[in-house]
C-alpha cells in the first residue's frame, strides 16, 4: 500500500518485517507477549484526534491481508489498494541521481 512517510516511519536500515502482512505482525506480538492494549489499539499515524489507518486508506488491513495472500478483494477493495499501490511506487525506489558525466 506505501502507507508510510517517505523518509519518516519509511526511514530505517534494516527491517526485518517488511515482508509479514498485519496479521502476521500481530501473531508474532502475540507470541512475543505483547501487551493488550497495543493489540486492541487502531493503527494509527496519529495524524489528528480520531484519525486510523483504515479510515484514512478506505480499506481494512484484513482485506489487505486477504488480498496479498489470496488475490481475492471485492472490487471496491481492489481499487483501492491497486490504485495506492500504484501512487506510492515511488517510496519503494531509492530517489534518482543527478550524475554529470563529464565530471567522470
């Protein structure tokens, strides 16, 4: 989805969860004891009051979930992730360089 700052939460060396979905994220905080209350709480970029991922995307991440692991979404869903997908394309590419050639 790229639902993430470019360079903010994005910024980071290495990520060793990067390719679980929701789902699994929370399976493994579960295994690992993680409280309750960060289990329960809405993903949140805490951008304003009241403000979720879900409500800010259009869509739930077990559709996402659902989606990445079965290609199945109804076509609302599907939209909305493909066309996400698609915008934020840019955030999964290192930036481009400018390279004066003749300075080779």
């Amino acid at each position: 989805m790229g639902y993430f700052t470019k360079w903010g939460d994005g910024a980071y060396d290495i990520n060793p969860v990067a390719d679980l979905t929701v789902t699994e994220i929370y399976a493994f905080l579960r295994h690992l004891g993680a409280p309750e209350a960060i289990l329960t709480k809405a993903p949140s970029a805490a951008l304003f009051d009241g403000q979720t991922d879900e409500a800010e995307m259009g869509v739930t991440y077990a559709a996402i979930d659902r989606y990445l692991e079965t290609g199945e979404a109804n076509d609302a869903d599907k939209a909305i992730i493909e066309r996400m997908h698609k915008a934020t394309q840019h955030k999964r590419h290192m930036p481009l360089v400018y390279v004066d050639t003749e300075l080779l």
